[in-house]
C-alpha cells in the first residue's frame, strides 16, 4: 500500500531514529514497500527542512546511509547533560596520551603502543580497561598474536562523540578531553610505582598482569599519536547524536 507524503515522512522519520548504524537507502526503501527513487526525494526533502527548521536535530547522509545528529549549536549543552550522567572521571595525562593513541590508530596493539609512545604503558592499558573507555578488539595475525585494542562505546559517551568519524584533530582532542574531564577533577596525578617489563609478544595479556602508570611529568604530548583520516577531520567539532547518547 503506497504511503502519501505525511505517512511516508513520518515512516522515515522513525526508521532512522530506531536505527544504530546509518540506515542505507536500500533498507529504507525497502521497510516502506516504497521505490528508491520516492525515499530519496522525500529524504531530500527532509534533510534540507531539517536544516533550516527551528529544531535541535537534523538528518545527515554519511558512510551510505543516512542519520539523525543534534545540530552544531547544541553541541555543549548536550555534553554537558551526557557528562551529568556519568560519575567524575579521574585519568593521568600519561593515559590520557595513551587513550588518545588508540582512539586515532585502532585497533592497535599494546608492544604498537609502546613503540609509539616510547614508554611501557601496561599498567595505564589496565587503567583505560577497567574505566571501560576501551576493548579488546582480538589478536593481531602477527608472532605472538598480541590482542588489540580499540575505544569504546564508553568513550564516545565521555566525550561527547556519536561516532569515531567525529573525532578532531589531535590537538583539538586534547582540548576537548581537558573539558570533558573537567579541570579540577578530570587529570590526576601520576603516583611513580615500581615498574615491572613489558613482554612484547604478551602485551596483550595486560588486563592479568599490568603494572601501574609509572611515565615521568615529561611524556611526550598527545602529537605523537597519527593525525586522524581526512573523514575525521571532515566531522571535527559536530555534535553527538542525540539518540545513540540518551540510549546509553
């Protein structure tokens, strides 16, 4: 039964909101029993109201299909309200480096860490899986088969991001890590503790064997991570979408 314009609008409104990954155009068109061709001029449609429309969400088209996300102007408030869920978070700079490390080259290995950043950071590896702002992501196919990393659902909702295609610049990254921590909370100070080796190959057993951060005040900063992809950069400083963060 083919919809009229109202239905139709409606219908695709709640598709895109329901759904946790962009919703592709096949998969709409296909919900609605409706031809491609009619979804997309009514997606056209709703994109360009949406956009000049007093309303604090909008639709974007990205990675081939197409999503709901708060609007630009939006974007403090809204973290401030998903930081207001969560209890403070206490992280040294020298994970913080580390968290920013993996966020810009996962999934990464903990001995791909280290080289990077020139230090052993099993005990802060442990530290970012136990405050849950990263995963294990497997095994590299490399001798030894160290496990991988990558950020979490936890770390998007921190600081503020709906997806990793939001992340900014590392210097940016930086910034807004400061701010999503808070000043006078977010960046504990590092308490030295004897430091155990690091076996490359078993880093990746880290969560049954870590040792605590031990780096000294000098640690390099947060550039010694790889720049993000131009599609990052693309999306630096948008806002979280406003579904992904209220369901978590």
């Amino acid at each position: 039964m083919t919809m009229n314009p109202t239905e139709l609008k409606g219908a695709l409104e709640a598709i895109i909101y329901a759904a946790d990954e962009p919703a592709t155009l096949d998969q709409i068109a296909k919900a609605v029993g409706e031809e491609k061709a009619t979804v997309r001029a009514m997606l056209d449609e709703m994109i360009a109201s949406y956009v000049t429309e007093d309303r604090g969400v909008e639709i974007r088209a990205v990675a081939g299909g197409y999503k709901f996300y708060t609007k630009p102007q939006h974007h403090e408030v809204v973290r401030r309200f998903i930081k207001s869920l969560r209890p403070p978070l206490r992280l040294t700079m020298p994970a913080l480096e580390t968290l920013a490390v993996i966020a810009y080259r996962q999934p990464v290995t903990g001995p791909e860490i280290q080289e990077i950043r020139g230090v052993n950071v099993s005990g802060v590896i442990k530290t970012l899986l136990e405050k849950r702002l990263i995963v294990t992501a497997g095994r590299k196919s490399v001798m030894g088969r160290p496990i991988m990393y990558r950020s979490s659902k936890e770390f998007l909702i921190r600081f503020g991001l709906s997806d990793l295609e939001e992340l900014p610049s590392l210097k940016e990254f930086e910034q807004l890590a400061r701010a999503a921590l808070s000043a006078d909370e977010g960046i504990a100070p590092i308490e030295p503790e004897p430091m155990e080796s690091m076996d490359g190959a078993n880093t990746a057993d880290v969560a049954a064997s870590e040792t605590p951060e031990t780096e000294a005040a000098s640690e390099p900063s947060l550039q010694h991570a790889q720049e993000p992809t131009e599609s990052a950069e693309a999306e630096a400083g948008h806002s979280a979408q406003t579904k992904a963060e209220s369901a978590s």
